[in-house]
C-alpha cells in the first residue's frame, strides 16, 4: 500500500494515521542508509534529551518553535510529546499564544490543528 501523503496545510485525519505514515516512512529514509540523514535524525533526537534544560521545557520549546515554522507534522509530535511529559492544557494553551504571537497571524490555522490535536490526547482534551 502506498503511503498517504499530506499537502502543506493539511494533516492526518487522526493521530493514528499520523503515527503509522510517519513510522512507515521514518523506517524507510533511515533505511535508506544515508549517513547524512541518520545523523540528522539522531542529532534531532539527542537534541531533545536531559541538559541544563529537562526533556519536558524542551518539547514546549518544539511546540512554539514548530507552530512558528508552521510545520503541521511537528506540531503533532510536539502536541503528543508536551501530553507525554506532562503538560497541562492551559500551559500548551499559553505557549501556543506566544507562537501565535512570534509568528502573527499566518500561524492560526496551525493554531488550530493544535487544538485540534489536543483533542485526541488524554491530559490535554478540553
């Protein structure tokens, strides 16, 4: 079966969907065997662990960061880690707001695949 792909500004239509699309595709570039690319994807992962920041600061960090860039896929992962490590509701809410912020109005359709996300996330549902 071929993968579903996703036009820029659009998502997966669940988190379940969005799990399996980037698993089957994560396996297939890091099988690629391209060195480049495994040591991008290990510098992102290693970028995330334990330092003078904890995992936790650094996933909200993502969010922001992520909404800003306006890269839905990112969003995703970052709304699923922030659930993950605990965050409230209203603390994504607040950062959420300071993306919206940094990047103006451009971001509100992200904004709103966020909440849409959180929606499908136990700790983070309305």
């Amino acid at each position: 079966m071929a993968a579903r792909f996703h036009t820029e500004g659009s998502m997966a239509d669940t988190l379940a969907d969005w799990n399996k699309f980037r698993a089957t595709m994560n396996e297939e570039i890091l099988g690629s065997g391209h060195l480049g690319m495994k040591r991008f994807f290990a510098l992102d992962h290693q970028c995330y662990q334990e330092g003078a920041l904890d995992s936790k600061t650094k996933e909200l960090l993502g969010l922001v960061a992520s909404c800003v860039l306006r890269c839905d896929d990112c969003i995703t992962y970052h709304i699923v880690r922030c659930a993950e490590e605990g965050w409230k509701r209203e603390e994504v809410i607040d950062a959420l707001n300071v993306a919206l912020i940094v990047g103006g109005s451009i971001t509100i359709p992200h904004v709103r695949r966020a909440f849409a996300r959180m929606q499908e996330l136990d700790g983070l549902k309305p």
